[in-house]
C-alpha cells in the first residue's frame, strides 16, 4: 500500500469489556483485547491504522463519534444493546457523515424480538452479524476495500 493509511475507528458499546465471560455460548470465548490484538494485526496488513475503543456510556461513545470528523476515513461499530435503543448514536453517525460496519458477534435476527430492529442498520454501509469475532476482521477488509474504491 502507498501514501496515507486508512484511519478507522472501532468502537464498542456496553458490556462488550465483559466478552469471554459473558454468555459464552452466546457471544464466544475471544476477549475484547484479544479480538483488539486481531484487528491490530488485520488493519495493518490492510493498510490501516486502528482506534480501537470501548465504553459502557452512551454519551462517551457519542462523544467519539463527534470527535472523529477530519480525522477518521471510516467508523466500524458494534453499539451492543444501544443498537436497539440509541437515536443519540444514529444521529452522531449521521452528523460525521462517514461510512459505517456495523458488527455484532450474535445473529441478532435469531434472538429475542427487540434485538431485531437496530438503529444503525439503514445507515451503514452493511452489518456483519452471526460470525462471532470473525465480524471484525470480515468489516475492516469490507471496510478498506470500500475505501480503496471511493
Ligand atoms: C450484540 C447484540 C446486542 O443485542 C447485545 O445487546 C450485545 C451484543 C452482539 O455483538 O451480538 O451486547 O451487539
């Protein structure tokens, strides 16, 4: 790859610090550092750099997303349950106006009623869901490969 790496922003909402002891035969075993480490090692071999980030708040999250105008190409997020609750999130998404992955580790098609409606799945560029820890490996190659062609 030539010139400037890609600058993506990975974020990930509620309880998702949790993962590897949370409902494992729901959300899997991989740790949220582990699957930091993956993505390290995948955008770099995409040519990206990576702004990995957690939090539980909603409005920590809403302030990341504001904070990334000018200086991020590309959000990936999985908003966990704030998917399905948070206009505050959608509404972020939409004032950067950058392109979005939307990510999650479960199928949320499969589950429970109220995980099937997500706030964010009509304004992303795609959601991967179902693939576990894959999902984020699959978005930043979705993610690159859509740069590279914009
Ligand atoms: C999740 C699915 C959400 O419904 C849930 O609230 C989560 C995780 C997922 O990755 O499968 O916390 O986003």
């Amino acid at each position: 790859m030539s010139g400037k790496p890609w600058r993506i922003l990975m974020l990930n909402g509620p309880n998702l610090n949790l993962l590897g002891r949370r409902e494992p035969a729901v959300y899997g075993a991989t740790t949220l550092d582990e699957i930091e480490r993956d993505c390290r090692v995948v955008a770099a071999e995409w040519g990206a750099d990576l702004d990995f980030f957690q939090s539980n708040h909603e409005g920590v999250l809403v302030d990341r997303i504001g904070a990334a105008l000018g200086h991020v190409d590309l959000i990936i997020i999985n908003p966990a349950a704030l998917t399905h609750t948070s206009v505050a999130i959608r509404d972020a998404l939409l004032a950067v106006g950058l392109p979005v992955i939307e990510v999650h580790l479960s199928n949320i098609y499969r589950r429970e009623p109220f995980r099937h409606h997500s706030h964010v799945a009509d304004i992303a560029l795609g959601q991967i869901s179902g693939f576990g820890a894959l999902g984020y490996r699959l978005a930043i190659e979705a993610g690159v490969r859509h740069l590279q062609k914009s």
